[in-house]
C-alpha cells in the first residue's frame, strides 16, 4: 500500500481509499459498511475505472462517478 486516506466527501458521506500496487490501483470502501470497489488507471495521471464506478485525482480531491451521479470528495485536514 502506498497511501491510505480518509476522504471527506461534499454530500456528507466518508470513503476509505487505499492507493496500492504501483499508485495505480485504488481500493475505495464507503464508510461505514460499504462494499470495496478497486479501481484501476492505465498510468499515472488517467482516469481510474472499476466495473460500476470511475474517479479522477486531482490534488487533495477525487470525483467519484457512479450511475451518472458524481461525488467530489476531499482529503482528510492532516493532524498536528
């Protein structure tokens, strides 16, 4: 695993996402009992897709889209 982040997201949910393997391979969980989806990107940089959900990295933020819908969630703030 490189890096395991607790994403806050704008609609109120949380996901647990887990950037594993070579950073191209993110495992996402909804909290609190959701299902694990792991998605993938070709390289650095693309898009990250799964078989139901896609998600694009930019800075501190992903955006989830799932069923058209899409969710923006940021970052965790880092504890002192």
């Amino acid at each position: 695993m490189i890096a395991q982040r607790i994403m806050y997201c704008d609609d109120g949910s949380r996901a647990d996402v887990d950037f594993i393997d070579d950073g191209l391979k993110m495992a996402v969980t909804w909290l609190p009992k959701g299902r694990t989806e792991i998605l993938h990107a070709q390289r650095t940089g693309e898009e990250f897709r799964g078989d139901h959900s896609r998600a694009v990295v930019a800075g501190g933020s992903i955006a989830f889209t799932r069923r058209g819908k899409i969710r923006v969630c940021h970052r965790t703030p880092e504890e002192s």
